[in-house]
C-alpha cells in the first residue's frame, strides 16, 4: 500500500489526530472480548478492528455538522465522529449513560449534539433515511453533507437500490460508503452479488462510483471529501467502495471457519494502524516514542471509559416505558 | 360550517398545515402532477410548488424510509401510500425504523411523520388492494394509528397528527372519500385517542371505526325499531386507544359488540374485548362479542366482497345474541 498526502495535503496535527483516532478505535474494540467474555456486555457485538481507515479517513473528511448513518458495526463510526469512549461503553454495558441510554446496545448507537444519526440493524434499512435526511438539507437550503456507511452484504438487498435511485433523482448530498470487508456474515461477496466490483452498482443510477483500498486512509480520506465536495457543491450523491478486512468474526460468536488463515494473514499485514504509523515515522511526522506514546495515551483512556461503564449505573426500570412515544 | 367530503377536508387540513408550517412537506406516488391516485392531493404542487410536493418513484420502503430520514432531519412529512397493502412493503421502514427510532436511541430522536394509506373493501379491487389492516400496526408499539370516519374528524385529526411528535398512521377508507358532513373552518384540532359517542343508547355498545361506524348507526336504527337502543361509539382511532369511553359506556348498558372491516381473526376487536373482560367483568350482563371481516383474501366478485365485509344485518344478528 502506498500512503499519499498530495491530494489535500494535511497537516502534521491532522495526520497525528487521524492516526490517534484509528488507534483509539482498535484500543476500545480490542478491549471488548474480554469484557464480553465476563458478561458485562450482552446481545451481539459486531468489532470494527481492521476496518479503522475506512471510519476515520470518512470522519476527518467530514464537518462537524455533517451528518453520519451506519450499519450495525459501528463503535468504530461513532468514536470517529468524535463521541467519546466512555458513553460509547457504557452503552455496550447498558448502562444508563451510555448513548442510547442502554436501550440500543452495540447495534443501535446515537449522538444527537455530534450527527451520528444511529446504528441500524436491518441490512440497508438505513439507507432511504440518508437519503431523507440529505433531502431535509436540501428543503432548509442549508450546505451540510450526510455520510452514510453500510457493508457489501446492504448492496443485495432492494432498497439499496430505492435508495439509490432516489437519492440520484432528488440530488440530495449523501456520500455512499460501502465498507467491503468481504464478507456478509459467512458469505463472500463473490457469493453473493453478481457483481463482486460492488462500486459499479451506482452506474444504473448515473451517480459516480468508485473503489478505493480501504487499508489506506489517506486514500479513503481524499475519496470521501472529493465526494462530500462534491455534494456539497449541490452535484449530488456519489458512491465509494472501500475495500477492508475484519479483522474479527462476523459477531463475537463467530468461529470465522470460512475465512482461511492465508487470507487472514495477507489481509493482517495490511492492517491500516501499523502500516499508518511507519509512514508517519517515514515521513518524519512522529518519533517512535510519540506513536507509542499515543498508543499509551488511547489505552489509558479506553481503561477509563470502562471504569466509568462499570461504575454507571443500570436505567431505572421506569426507563421501560419511557420514550415510546413523544408525551411519555 | 362548510359541507365537504372527506377527500376535500383532508386535502384542507394538508393546505392549512402546509401554509402553518414550512417544515410540513407530502411526498409519494402521484401526489403531485397526477394530483393523487383519490385526487386527494388535487391543488397542492400549484400551490406549494415541487419542494414540497413531492412525486416518487414507486419505492415504498424508499418512500418511509425518506420520510423518516427527513422527519430525523427536522421536517414533518405526510407520506401518502397509495393503498394501505402497498404500506407493507414498507413494513421494514415502519416498524423497524420509524416506530423504534425514538426508543431505540435513547429518546434523542423524533420522527413526527404523518403516513397517510387509503384501504377497505366495497370497490371490487381484490385482495392486493382493498384489506383493513390497522391491527397490524395496533401491534407495534410507537406509532399512532388514526382512522377517521366523518369528515370533521378526518381534518382536525389529520391536523393534530401533522402537529404530533410521534409518527401516525393516518388510515383514511377509499369508500368514505365521497361522503359529506359539515367541517368547522381554520383551526379545527381533534385530539388523537378521543372516541366520540355517534348514538347514544342504553342496552348495547357498538364499538367501531370508519366506514363501520355508518354500518353500525344503520343497525342501531334498526335495532331501536325492536325495543334496543344501541350505544355507537366511534373510536376514531386504535392508538391511543380510549378505553374510558369504552368502559363508560359498558358500565351502562352491560353489553359489547366490536365491529371491525380487518379480519376477524387477530383483529381489534380480539384486544378491545379482552380490556373490557379484564377491567369490566363485572359489568357485562353477557359475554362480549366480536364481529369482523371474513378471514379470507378480499374476493373480487360484487356479491362474495359484500359477504366478506361486514353489513348491518350482521350487525343486528350479533347484537340479538347479546339478548
């Protein structure tokens, strides 16, 4: 792989933050098995290691105020975005303070004040919502970009293709992030499109499709705010395929008999973290020392979101009937 | 008062709202050029323009789904499904996204969205085109489901589901559409989850909705003709569902009878019974009773369609039963 810094030309601080948040990303899905193993998460628990570039090349190339969708694996999606640790985990936990007040759980992650606008759990169920929030931009005339991500498995499904098509028909600002890992559960893409170039599913709605590596987040980076430009020039809806790796199973009770080790192993030495901080120590952006540092740093903070996840408390069993409608 | 139809108070309380409120936009299939598949819409794009009438492919889970989006987004869109059948196609959309979002995320979230679907039987449509199916969505917790039978209602409760912040189902029947009724002007707001009283009667409670509330004011004129005066209550909706009118009225007369067009099986009625046994057993002088659509697939010949929907000498059978 090679990293590029000619496109946008990002600054030391930025690179250091996207490398820092990528970091943070593998710290806090890493930390998870065990605690999942101690049972003090429950339900599923989809990781998002190895598929780090393709969150935090997306969010560093979008604003505050843009709008983020996502599928189900998506602690990675909203720690980019900015949402901090301890919420985050304390969701898993189910806690009362975590994002969704313990009531969404690993899937169903939300930040109403950073525009992550949840996790859903349906394949491609959230896509016409991107498409309604771009078009809610459109109607207030306003210039923010919606983002939405979803695996390869969402591009099967029907209403992808709604989505699509109305999204190319409304122009609305909405930036398809399709994250290739490969695999929709235990079937490969080759098994399950006709067409395994899943970027060239966009050309039947004349939107502009493309493919990126998305082990590389300088490349993902430049992909995604081309498009969010783009978009937010008023030229529509653009779609990205960025082609990843989990580096974990499906879900945490995946046993991965699918997948060989030979792949693994080719795909783990294009881990985008390792790889990042080379070129970084190559490009004379960091020390050794700062990257461990940083490492360090991430980990710390991981230890304490857990220890505020652990020491929150469970809703009150009130919090059963609350917020199934506006008035109650 | 201005006597209209119901078509014409519904397209009045999309105009009013729409001129209130520049956040409230329309979107579906033929909403706007082709003015609406029951001309409901008929006047809005000269209106409003294409911003806020929006014509759509025809993608119904596209169609919630971008209502939805843009409802999160800060809007309040009216999404018209042309039948209520077509509605679950979207099903996906509607108890997976709208219904749960406020939930699913902790109450961070609103979709006030208004999903507007013509359904029931008495037009030879079939059985893809013309079934009652508001016990589905009766089931699925966090969304509102609203169905108007008179004209005034379907205005003042078309305009304060538009004004709800939680997501209505509005079910309007393709054969109420013509009928007339005096519709107060302007602001006309009838609260959702308020039954109203149609008749009042002493010795039987009807307890429906739509179009069946006329059946059942028919076979209580009837009925009085024998000596019973029915009570004919007109839910006007079955979430929020107002069951202290309901057992009110039981606490008076001792008997209920349901009336519902959905099938029979798995119905309202089934629910509205099991309430009042639960919390008014001691008021029944007899058994409650249900009646209901035919459990089949709407059939299309005249005669069959007419045997599957429920008619007022049907009505009047069950309520004999209750004596």
């Amino acid at each position: 792989m090679t990293l590029k810094n000619d496109c946008f030309r990002l600054g030391a601080s930025e690179l250091m933050r996207i490398y820092r948040d990528m970091v943070r990303i593998r710290e806090f899905e890493e930390a998870c098995p065990a605690l999942y193993s101690q049972g003090k998460m429950g339900g599923f628990l989809h990781l998002y290691s190895g598929q780090e570039a393709v969150g935090v090349g997306v969010a560093h190339a979008m604003h505050r105020e843009d709008f983020m969708v996502s599928a189900y694996r998506e602690h990675g999606l909203i720690l980019a975005k900015g949402t901090p640790p301890g919420p985050v985990m304390a969701e898993l936990f189910g806690k009362v303070t975590g994002v969704s007040r313990g009531k969404g759980g690993s899937m169903h992650m939300f930040d109403a004040e950073r525009r992550f606008m949840g996790g859903y759990g349906i394949v491609a169920g959230h896509l016409p919502l991107a498409v309604g929030l771009g078009f809610s931009i459109l109607y207030r005339e306003s210039d923010e970009v919606v983002v939405c991500l979803f695996g390869d498995g969402a591009t099967n499904q029907g209403v992808f293709h709604e989505a699509m098509n109305m999204a190319a028909l409304y122009k609305v600002p909405v930036v398809f992030v399709c994250e290739n890992n490969g695999y929709g559960i235990g079937t490969s893409v080759g098994r399950a499109s006709s067409v395994e170039q899943l970027y060239k599913k966009s050309c039947a709605y004349e939107t502009p499709g493309s493919r990126v590596d998305g082990m590389n987040v300088l490349e993902v980076y430049d992909a995604v705010r081309q498009a969010i430009n783009r978009a937010r020039e008023g030229a529509g809806p653009s779609y990205i395929e960025a082609v990843t790796y989990r580096f974990r199973g499906h879900s945490i009770s995946d046993p991965g008999t699918y997948r060989s080790e030979q792949e693994r192993k080719m795909w783990k030495e294009r881990d985008p973290i390792p790889n990042f901080s080379r070129w970084l120590i190559d490009q004379g952006y960091a020390g050794e020392a700062i990257i461990q540092g940083i490492v360090e740093e991430e980990r710390a903070l991981i230890a304490k979101a857990i220890e505020f996840a652990e020491k929150s408390p469970d809703p009150d069993l009130e919090e059963l009937w609350t917020d199934v409608y506006a008035d109650a | 008062m201005a006597v209209m139809t119901c078509r014409e108070a519904i397209n009045q309380a999309i105009v009013e709202e729409m001129e209130r409120d520049s956040s409230v936009f329309i979107l579906g299939e033929d909403v706007g050029l082709y003015e609406g598949s029951f001309k409901v819409t008929r006047g809005l794009l000269a209106r409003f323009g294409e911003t806020r009438v929006v014509d759509t492919p025809i993608a119904e889970a596209g169609i919630i789904g971008m209502a939805c989006g843009a409802a999160m987004g800060g809007l309040r869109p009216i999404a018209e499904m042309m039948t209520v059948n077509f509605a679950i196609v979207a099903m996906d959309q509607i108890m997976n996204s709208v219904a749960v979002a406020r939930y699913m995320f902790g109450g961070q979230v609103s979709v006030p969205m208004v999903i507007r679907a013509p359904g029931g039987g008495g037009n030879q449509l079939g059985a893809q085109h013309s079934h009652s199916l508001e016990a589905l969505f009766l089931h699925c917790p966090g969304i509102r489901v609203i169905m108007p039978s008179v004209p005034a209602d379907a205005k003042g409760l078309l305009k304060s589901a538009i004004r709800s912040e939680d997501p209505v189902l509005f079910l309007e029947h393709e054969g109420l559409y013509a009928v007339k009724g005096e519709v107060p002007e302007g602001e006309h707001l009838v609260p959702l989850g308020v039954a109203h009283i149609k008749r009042r009667g002493s010795d039987l409670t009807l307890i429906s909705l739509s179009k069946m509330v006329y059946v059942c004011l028919e076979a209580a004129e009837r009925l009085a003709e024998e000596g019973i005066e029915a009570e004919v209550i007109d839910l006007r909706g079955l979430n929020p569902l107002d069951m202290t009118l309901v057992m009110e009225s039981v606490a008076r007369t001792g008997r209920a009878l349901t009336v519902e067009e959905s099938w029979l099986t798995g119905g309202w009625g089934g629910e509205i019974c099991a309430r009042i046994v639960e919390d008014g057993f001691d008021l029944l002088k007899k058994p409650v009773l249900r009646l209901g659509g035919a459990d089949v697939p709407m059939p299309y010949n005249r005669m069959l369609e007419q045997a599957a929907i429920p008619g007022v000498q049907d009505v009047i059978a069950r309520a004999r039963e209750l004596f």
